[in-house]
C-alpha cells in the first residue's frame, strides 16, 4: 500500500482549473447529472457497498460494526474506535488528518484538536478557507477526488449539492453504532436541529458543531432608561419596551438610529452572499403558520404581497444600520453593537461571544427575546406569528475521498461530543454555536454562561419557532447567494424593492427549472415537514 501524505500544503495547492461545467458561485448552473459520483473504491483504501459497510485493509470485518462500543462518553467511545482503526492500519499512526473549514471555526477546532491529540496521538491540520470560497473549493474537492481532505465543516445548505456530488459520506451507521447521542435530554441535539440541519435526504452527512438560532439581541439598558422612554413614548405614542413585531423593531431603530452620534439602531448582517437571512426574519411570519419559499407547485413566492411588504421593512431597517454593515461579513457586524454603537441585532447566537467579551461595552448590558413578527389572521382570530430562522448551522462531515475515512469518522464523533464542543464555544473568536440540550438554560456550564450570557435562556424559545433556511435541494446555495446578491444591491440602490424581488423571483424559478422541477419539489416537500406550527 502506498501512503500519500496529506498536508497543509497539498491541500491549498488544489486547483480549480481544468474542470468542466462546475458552478463555482450564485448564477452558474449544475445538475445532478454533471455531477461526480463516488467510486467504489473511494480513495483506493476502502470498499463501499450500497449499504455502506466498509472493510478497512487487511482486516476483513465490517466498519464500523467491528468497532468497540467502549466508553461512558462519546469522546471515549470515538478514541477506542479510533485506536481500533489504527491497529488494523498500523501506516496510519502518525500520519495527520485534514479538516477544512471557513475561517472563523478554526479556533473552536484548534481548541478540541488538543485534547484528542493527546489521547490518540494522530495530528489533525486544520485549513481555513474564506467564506465566499469555501463552498465552491469544496465542489472542486468533489470533482478532483484529491483526497487531501478528511474532514470538512459545511453548513447546511451545502448540504445537497456536496452530497450529490458524491464528496460527503453517509455516517448513520457509524453514528447510531458510536452513539453520538443525536436525539433526546439531557444531552442530545436540540429539536429541530437533530433533524433538519445534519441530514439530506433522509441520510445522516454530518456530526452537528453549530446550532445558528437566530435571535433578537437588545441594549436592555437604553430601553429601560427613563429618559429614552419618555422621549420614544412621545416620538411613536407607545412604551418602549421589548419589540414584539417587525413594525415595532423599526420604530425603535428609527428611534436609536443618531449618526451625529455614531450610534445606530440596527447592526444585522447585510453581506454580499449572506444578506437574505436577514431578509427571511422580516418575511417569515407574514402568513399563518408560514410563509415559505414556494408554493405547492415549486413556484417562487418572492413577489407574493406578503415579500413585497417584508422587503420594503428589510430595507427601511437598512438605513438604521451603519453605513459600512453592507461591506462587513463574519463576526464583523457584531462589533458595532459590542462597542456600544447599537440598539438591535437579529443574529446567531455566535454574536453573543463578541459582546459578552469583559472588554465589550456591551458586557451585561444586553438581554436577548424571540425574533419579532407580524399579526396575521389565524385559527380564531389575529395571532401574533414570530419566527426564527435558522442561519446557516454547520456541520463537521467526512469526505468520500479520504484515504483514512474510518479514522476521520471516530475524529469527528470525537468532535460532537458535548464536552468538547463547550471547549470548542469558548474558544475566543469561534463560531461555534450551542447544538445540544445541555448547552443551554439554567444547566448550562458555568464558564458558558459567562462567556454567552442571556443567548442561553433564549435559545429553546427561538429553536421552537424557527423555519428552515432554504437548504435540502439542490442548488440551495445558489438560490440563496442569488437573492442576496440582488437585495445588495436594492440596499446601495440598484434597484427598487419591486425590481429586485421580481429579479430574484425570475431567478429562483429558472433554477429550479435548471435542476429539474419534479425532483426539487419531492425535497421541498421534505423540507417542510420541518417548519414550525405554533407561535410564542
């Protein structure tokens, strides 16, 4: 057997060039027929079966049911398997595993790397990637089958499409016979998340590391100032208080928004490729129980009345932000509300680790709630529809081409382990994210509560209303990076709202043609058993 070293190195030397009717951004198209399928022999170390049972070399049993089911923990059980593996490919000890993700995650990988080193003594090299590229040099991955990879952190609307390409391998098996504790208290994946975010067509691709929960984040200080209340209760003849609809939270933003001051009401992402989730908080609870993103024939439903009206707040709400927030990305918007420049953020629950930091001006001087929302008519009446939206959520998956595949599955259950993923979100500047049932509330660790503050007791309120981001179909990617895109540019004044939404419109049903209506709609249908069906 001949052992090809994978390095940092090898890695960034992939190339994209050469490589045929690939879509490498938003506005390229792909189908499931151009796309490459897995090997039999994926890497040339392992044999794959439909049923995803695999022999590692030499030995002649089954993975993982061969594996030992050791250990009181996840993280135990991942290390004896992985020690297992390596007796029966003694080549493999020493050599590194490559993990690959944006950059931003590195630090909450860096912090568990150490201690599964340590007890396995196998190195994991972790390479970043820019945001904007990571997904198109995972396609790219999945077309050269370099196998310099083994492990890639890929958010849920890659999901699909990576999938599809054959570079994600199925983990089920694995997963179920390690344990990884998917489901249920007092540890489990928070509901909805165990289902809608790590999975693609009903097939296990990831071991979750991020639970992106939207929620609303608040100055609690300004709005329970008397002065401030006051003058708002003249300004907008209400109290100020909590905003509990989307009309509300911009009167207040309107309120707070005094440039002369550099002090603004709103600090929401507004990024070139990511702008449309927040677009999706303003749209989500226009209609009982949803709106969705298609109607039952796999039609578009960006210019319904509903995404008009919530397009128009999107962008009022844009002028009570910063005037950089459109050029921002990352952690970057959090920044304005950490140094005391904001009232209001809609964000993911990674913004909570940038202004709880003890240099913040910020630090416990905010409070979180649901996402606000809309009166819409419902069973009985008017009911008041609040819906969060998940973010983007990523999940650490393993690569169909990796030369150790069964190595790099025992590394990335070793990597969801409960315990390991606190070490991972309080890893300064990680986006790493709560995902499980004893990450949050009054049980939360105690360095996790200091680190996250009130995002934690608010966390299970916002999970319980939140949609789906546009993931599980093929193209997700592009149909989102799509409406961003051209909502960017309604934001710096390209377009009007109507042009825009039309725009989008237009282009989200020539996807869905691209990629061929029929089987789009079967995973639009998987997609929305997902949605939410109360109301705070």
């Amino acid at each position: 057997m001949t052992k090809e070293k994978i390095s940092r190195r090898s890695f960034a030397k992939t190339a994209a060039t050469g490589i045929v009717g690939l879509a490498v951004g938003a506005g390229i198209g792909y189908g499931a027929a151009s796309m490459a399928k897995p090997p039999a022999a994926p890497g040339g170390t392992a044999t794959v079966t439909s049923t995803v049972t695999q022999t590692a070399p030499g030995a002649g049993i089954d993975f993982p049911f061969n594996l030992p089911r050791e250990g009181a923990t996840i993280r135990e059980r991942a290390v004896n398997a992985a020690k297992f593996v390596l007796e029966q490919n003694p080549e493999w000890k020493g050599e590194e595993l490559v993990l690959a993700c944006v950059g931003g995650y590195e630090h909450g990988f860096v912090a568990m790397k150490e201690f599964w080193e340590e007890a396995t003594d196998i190195p994991v090299t972790v390479v970043t990637t820019p945001l904007p590229d990571f997904f198109d040099k995972m396609m790219v991955e999945a077309v050269s089958k370099t196998g310099d990879v083994d492990l890639l952190n890929a958010q849920a609307m890659y999901f699909c499409d990576l999938a599809e390409a054959g570079l994600l391998a199925e983990l089920d098996d694995f997963a179920m016979w390690i344990d990884i504790r998917e489901h249920g208290r007092p540890d489990g994946y928070i509901y909805p998340l165990n289902y809608s975010i790590p999975r693609y067509a009903g097939k296990l691709y990831g071991f979750l590391q991020d639970g992106d929960v939207q929620t609303l984040y608040y100055r609690q200080d300004w709005l329970e100032d008397p002065n401030e209340k006051s003058a708002f209760e003249r300004q907008e003849g209400y109290p100020l208080d909590v905003p509990i609809t989307m009309t509300e939270y911009n009167d207040m933003c309107r309120f707070f928004t005094r440039p002369d001051d550099d002090v603004w009401g709103d600090s929401s992402g507004r990024e070139l490729s990511r702008n449309c989730f927040t677009y999706y908080l303003f749209v989500a609870g226009t209609k009982w129980p949803n709106w969705y993103y298609f109607d039952d024939s796999m039609n578009a439903q960006l210019t319904s009345d509903e995404a008009i009206m919530a397009g128009e707040m999107f962008l009022e709400n844009t002028t009570y932000g910063h005037p950089s927030l459109p050029e921002l990305s990352g952690q970057a918007p959090y920044s304005i509300f950490a140094e005391g420049r904001a009232a209001f953020i809609l964000s993911a629950p990674s913004t909570s680790r940038v202004i709880q930091d003890p240099a913040a001006a910020s630090r416990n001087n905010w409070n979180t709630a649901p996402i606000p929302g809309h009166w819409v008519d419902g069973p009985g009446g008017k009911i008041l529809n609040r819906r969060s939206v998940n973010l983007a959520s990523w999940s650490l998956c393993v690569s169909n081409y990796s030369k150790k595949k069964d190595l790099a599955m025992c590394a990335g259950a070793f990597f969801c382990d409960p315990d390991m993923l606190v070490e991972a979100m309080c890893a300064a500047g990680t986006w790493h994210d709560p995902t499980r049932y004893s990450h949050v509330g009054p049980n939360a660790p105690e360095k996790l509560k200091d680190l996250r503050g009130p995002v934690l007791n608010a966390f299970l309120d916002n999970a319980e209303i939140m949609q789906p981001m546009l993931q599980g179909i093929l193209g997700a990617t592009e149909y989102n990076t799509t409406l961003s895109k051209i909502m960017h540019g309604a934001m710096l004044g390209s377009y009007d709202n109507a042009t825009a939404l039309g725009d989008a419109n237009k282009a989200w049903n020539d996807i869905t043609e691209r990629m061929g209506k029929d089987k789009q709609l079967t995973a639009w249908r998987e997609l929305k058993k997902f949605y939410p069906t109360i109301s705070l």
